[in-house]
DNA sequence: CGAATATGGTAAGGCGGCTTATTATCTGGA
DNA sequence: TCCAGATAATAAGCCGCCTTACCATATTCG
C-alpha cells in the first residue's frame, strides 16, 4: 500500500478544484489524511511482523488459530475470515506447517476439507510476539482520549457506509455538484 | 494489504485482555476499524484503478506529473514523492513510457538524471480517470459533515505523532500498563 | 439413483512491490 | 587535480498476493 508521502495543503486543493470540479477539497484532504496515515501504520506493523519471520498475512492466520486453539478451522473458513483468496491460504498454511506452527488434519466429517491447528509451538511463537503487538497498538492510538477513539470508531462506521457505492461501477455523474 | 474481515466486538477484546495484559481493548478497537476501513477503501479505488489500466503506482505518477505538467521531474524524485524504491520507479516508468502516457528526457544539467514528462496523450488520459475519481472520493467522505472531516484530519495527526515510536525496534515494556 | 452443481483444496503463472548489486556521473576534500 | 564517496538509473531475482484452471468430494434435485 502507497501513497503520496507529502498530503498537498488545502488551498492547492482549492486551487485544484478550478481545474477539476468534481474535487471536493474537503473530502479530498480527510480522504488523503486516512489512507496516508493508515497505510504508514500499517507498514510499520508490516516492519515490525517481518522481524519475526511474519507476513501480515501469515501472522493473521496464527491470531485467527489462536482464538480457540482447541479448534482446528478449515482453509476456507480462515482464507474467508482473513480476506485472501483460498489459493493464497493454501500458500500461508504451507509454510506455517513447512515452520511447524501449525498443522493439517483430515476432517472426519467431510473428506474434501482440511482442518489447521495450532501446534504448541505455534502457540509459543506467537505469545512471544503479541505482548509487543499489544503495546504497539496501544502506543499508536496513546495520542487519542477514550472519547476520540469512539470518535474515530464511529467516523469509520460513516465511512464504511459509503463503501458498497464506491465499490459499483462508473458512478453516474452526480446532478449536484 | 489485508486484515480482517470482522472486527471483533469490544466484549472480546476485554475477554482477550484477561489473558494479554498488554491488550488495551480501547486502542485495539480504533485500530481494527481504522485499518480495516482504510484498508476496503483502498482496496476499492485499487480496483476503479485497475479498470483503466493503471496500478496505484502508475496513477501516483501520472498525478504528481500532472501536477505541473510543464515541468519534468527526474526519477529519484518521483520515487520519494510516491513512496516507492528508484528501482520500482524505473519499472513504473518503463510501463507508463511503452504506453506513451510518458517519456524520458534527458537533463541538460546533470547527465545521470533522466527527467519525466507526461505526453499529451497521457494527460488526455488521465484527465478522462480523475473526473469520476474525485467524485469517489466525494463519496466516501459524504456521510461525515465538514466538521466530522475536520476531526478526522486532527485524529490522523495525533496518530502521525505516535509512528516514530512505533516504528522503532522492540518496545520496551512500559513501567506503566 | 444418478447427474448437475456447489464446494474444498491445490497448482501454475502473473503482477506489483521489494532488495541487492552494477554502472555512470557528479562532488567535495586532501 | 584527482580520487573517494555520494547519487541517478537500471538489472536481476525474491516475495506475497492474485487469477484461473483443475480435481476430489458433497449436495441437490429431476
């Protein structure tokens, strides 16, 4: 995920917006301030997950496994609840089993699934890594008061409504500007 | 970037807190649905991009070309401005130029830089994609009122200031939970 | 019951980033 | 002055995700 490492100030976005009518410069602002900021955390994260051998996408699987370790979940279910594809889950679980920290089990019930455990040392591996994750996360949020992380909670909820829209096709061009 | 699908509800994040002391429900609740929202956003305007040919990194080109359409700019630079590597930049280029949306100049000053302008072509193009960008921009930004925008602008800078920290190597444990 | 359809997992190959190493050119100090 | 180090662009190869295509097994329905 990249963007621009600069947000351009409001009044060239006024400027802009002679040019380009469509641009709303106060969306535009709050849009770019969202996707810069979230994409430096998440890279910071990434950074900090690669130290430990760890892709985003590997480390999600373990934290999903680790919710109730007792219970192995199949490769659909954990592609599905990780947003990747089931061909990418196969990759994850291949080089999380390859590095011991979990493993695959016939289902009993239906023959086509594979079920993923987390083997003892997975569950070691990762409680040696979320001790710090969670301080991380508290660290990056300690700027906000109780009350402006419900704020922004509840200003993501907004945002979110918005999505099925954006995701559709060529929008119609708004008869209000 | 990925994460997941559903954020967990507060309840179970303050159940996992019991076993994760260093889990600050409060902190990981924004966090979740920061990086979740920026990241469906994201991923939707990937998708519009993908529509007209262009990756993230092909269209942060274009724009920061367009910017000044005059005025070329060499390679390293728009590497910095994009948040990519020079090598990736040339890959960027290397496309955007077979394509004829830019060409490669060379600088009269300095015999190393190569300097990048966008044709005409590529600004016809582009100026065909920004129209219904920026009205998706409006969009998700719609259901949040000028003051909830400005809000979000200061929240994602209270953020800012805590990524120094966060990017730093392991943390030390807080004398303070 | 048996065939069409749906679902689970995998393989192969693509794409867009990255790192590392190389070459060309510039610059600053002994 | 000229050499050591910086900087510009590129090449080669890696990685993590994707799409597409495939086979095995389940399910549904005529």
């Amino acid at each position: 995920m990249l963007l621009l490492r600069e947000v351009p100030q409001y009044e060239c976005l006024l400027e802009r917006s002679k040019r380009y009518p469509e641009l709303d410069p106060s969306a535009m602002e709050a849009f770019l301030h969202l996707l810069r900021t979230s994409s430096e955390v998440f890279e910071a994260f990434r950074t900090m997950l690669s130290r430990h051998e760890l892709s985003q996408g590997r480390f999600t699987v373990l934290v999903l496994l680790n919710r109730d370790p007792e219970t192995p979940v199949n490769l659909a279910d954990l592609a599905e609840r990780s947003r990747v594809t089931r061909a990418t889950m196969t990759g994850l679980v291949d080089t999380l089993e390859r590095d011991g920290l979990v493993k695959r089990e016939h289902s009993a019930d239906d023959r086509r699934m594979l079920l993923v455990r987390l083997t003892s040392s997975g569950r070691t591996y990762l409680d040696k890594i979320l001790p710090d994750y969670f301080r991380r996360v508290t660290l990056v949020m300690s700027q906000l008061t109780p009350d402006e992380r419900k704020v922004l909670v509840s200003l993501m909820g907004k945002v979110q409504q918005s999505l099925p829209a954006i995701k559709a096709g060529p929008l119609p061009k708004s008869t209000i500007a």
